[in-house]
C-alpha cells in the first residue's frame, strides 16, 4: 500500500522563507550552470503551478533560452485549475510549437500533471515531461497542502468527467520523463511525485522547498542535463557532477 502523509508543518511554513534563500543562492551558482550542455534549439513548454503564472517560471525559461531552446510560457494566465480556458488552449499551443518538431514540456507542481497528461494525449509530439514537484502519483489528498486551494476554486473547473482519474494520472506517460521531487518539500509529499523507475522515465531528488524548484541551482541542472539528450537516447541515466547534493 501506498505511504500516506501530509508535508511536515516546518518544511510547509517555512516555504517562503526557503524559497527566497534559493533564489538568492543562484547568482553564486551562475558559472557552473552556464557550463550545462548547450540546447539544441528545440522548443520548451513550461506550465506554472496552481494559483502561479508566467512569472513565476521566468527566472527558469531565461535560463533555458541562454542555453539554446525556445523556452515559452503557456501565456493562459493564472494557474486556476483545470478551466475551460486551460483544457482546450494547452493543446492549440503545443500544436503551434510543434511546427518545430517534437516538444519538451516542464510543469511545475499542477503544471507537471498537465505536462504529463498532454504528452499522454499528444505523444507523437511530445518530446519529453519534466515535472518539478508534481502530485502525479496522489493517491490521497492529505499529500497535497494545495488541495484546499484547489477545491475552493472547484466552481471554475471544467465538468469531472472531462478529466483524468488518479488511476490514470499515476500510469507512466507513452513519452520519457524525468521527476524531479525533494524530500524536503513542504506542500507536496514527495512520494505523490515519482514514477516507478525504469530505462525512460527516471526520478531526480534535489534538496528545496516547493517554491524554491524554479530557481533551485541544482533542478535548473537536472532540467539542462534530460532536455540536452539526443532525442532517441533519453535512457541514459543521470549523472550528477561533483557539486549536486547528495
């Protein structure tokens, strides 16, 4: 059976205050990542969480586009859920970006569960999901301290009926993927946020808060290392340099 609990209350009222300190770390960090692989020009989609918007992923899409990808926001404004507004314009603009081949799709927190059931959806254009603490794998809404805010804003969502199952939400995705989670992360229990490991989808811990993914050196690596492999080698397994914490 599945481990069940919440995020410790510590790691959760402290989120704020870690993710600032992350962020203030980075420019520290800024020589060893500009040394990740360089991008192949391919395009990136990348999904704010729940209650975010573009700006929350701009550090993490700059970074992206000084390596060499077309990174982009989804341009849907705030993350509210699963609206009419977002069901039905992620598909159109993954359907423009993949005018340029085959598309990388990170999602932070929700946007890592949209990001996985679109390729799951759309597979053929899909090039590969990062998710970046994404409750994929709830299978109790004790996981997740966002579930309140999510319900709240349940009068706003599309017809149940129109969405996946947890079932289906925990099955691996037809494409590969990389789950970034932390152990230390105060709003989603990082056991909701990996899949079962194998040869195309792997599991990546770092060390922050849930605010704190976006500009985490060491995520920002993690995503620069899966997104620089050749399209048809994605079973190469991560190596971590010397300085990734352990």
């Amino acid at each position: 059976m599945a481990l069940v609990q919440t995020p410790a209350l510590g790691w959760f009222l402290t989120e704020p205050v870690r993710g600032a300190l992350t962020f203030s770390t980075l420019p520290f960090a800024a020589r060893r990542l500009l040394n990740a692989p360089a991008g192949d020009g391919h395009s990136v989609l990348v999904l704010p969480g729940l209650l975010a918007d573009d700006l929350s992923t701009g550090t993490l899409r700059a970074y992206l586009t000084r390596l060499g990808y077309r990174a982009c926001g989804w341009g849907l404004g705030r993350n509210l859920g699963p609206t009419d507004a977002v069901i039905t314009g992620m598909p159109k603009l993954l359907g423009v970006l993949a005018t340029n081949g085959p598309v990388s799709i990170i999602g932070w927190s929700l946007g890592g569960v949209y990001a996985r059931e679109l390729a799951r959806d759309h597979p053929a254009i899909v090039r590969q999901v990062i998710t970046l603490g994404s409750p994929f794998a709830m299978v109790d809404t004790r996981q997740s301290r966002a579930d309140g805010a999510f319900r709240r804003r349940s009068k706003l969502h599309v017809d149940p009926a129109r969405l996946p199952s947890r079932e289906r939400m925990r099955q691996p995705v037809p494409v590969p993927s990389t789950a970034i989670y932390s152990r230390t992360d105060g709003i989603v229990d990082w056991h909701a946020c990996v899949d079962p490991a194998d040869a195309t989808h792997q599991n990546i811990e770092v060390r922050c808060g849930h605010l704190g993914f976006g500009v985490d050196a060491a995520t920002l690596w993690a995503i620069a290392d899966r997104l620089a492999l050749p399209i048809h080698q994605h079973s190469t397994p991560f190596q971590p340099p010397a300085w990734f914490p352990r």
